[in-house]
C-alpha cells in the first residue's frame, strides 16, 4: 500500500532539528580500538503519532477509514524527529562510548573488555 503525502508534507512546516556532522562522528569513532554499527531497522515504526497528527495522515480504503498511529516513513519531518528522539535517549553517552545518526549508531571502545560494558549500557537504553 502507498500513500501520498505530498500536499501534506507541502503544508507543514520544516521541523529543524539539525543532523550531526558526518566528519565529527568519524573522526569521534577514529580513535578507539572497537567499533560496532547498529542500525536501527524499524526506527519510525516505534515513534508514536501525536493526537493532534493522526486524522492528518487518514487514508480511504475500500473498506474502512485509517489513521496512521505510528509515524509513517513518507512524513517530511519523520527523519529529524527520530534524530531528536536518539539526541534525547543517549544524551548521556553520546561523544563518550557511543555516536548517532539517525538510525545509523556506533559503539566505540578504547579496550575488547570496555566495549563489552559499553553494548551493556547502549543495549540497556534500546531496550
């Protein structure tokens, strides 16, 4: 199923939260002797809808009426409302053992037995 939301993304407005800077989050990682990437496969798929949004994303099928209660990836601000949301969940850890963009992230450890607390304290906050 495909839904177009392009005379919806048209009307709202750009939300502004900025994006890393892909030369600061590699060069952060650079240093450390593990790295382990993460991608977070159904990043949107978890972000609940605000009320006020959902009749907004309403589609019509043959037989019923829908709402989306979860974001849907084709929303306009849906990219930077998951970066603010991973700003908020690792606030604490991110630059230290652990760097985010988007749905992309990556634990980095000095040291084989560091990294192994570091995916303990990066799985703890996922889950």
């Amino acid at each position: 199923m495909c839904v177009d939301y392009m005379d919806l993304n048209k009307a709202c407005l750009r939300y502004a939260h900025p994006l890393p800077n892909i030369d600061r989050l590699v060069d952060g990682a650079a240093d450390n002797k593990v790295l382990s990437f993460l991608d977070a496969y159904f990043r949107y798929n978890q972000i609940p809808m605000a009320a006020t949004g959902m009749n907004k994303t309403a589609f019509i099928t043959d037989d019923a009426n829908y709402v989306y209660k979860i974001m849907s990836f084709s929303l306009k601000s849906v990219g930077t409302t998951y970066q603010r949301l991973m700003d908020k969940v690792f606030s604490h850890l991110i630059g230290k053992c652990v760097e985010v963009y988007v749905d992309d992230m990556v634990v980095k450890s000095p040291s084989h037995l560091q990294h192994a607390q570091d995916l303990s304290i990066v799985f703890s906050v996922l889950r």
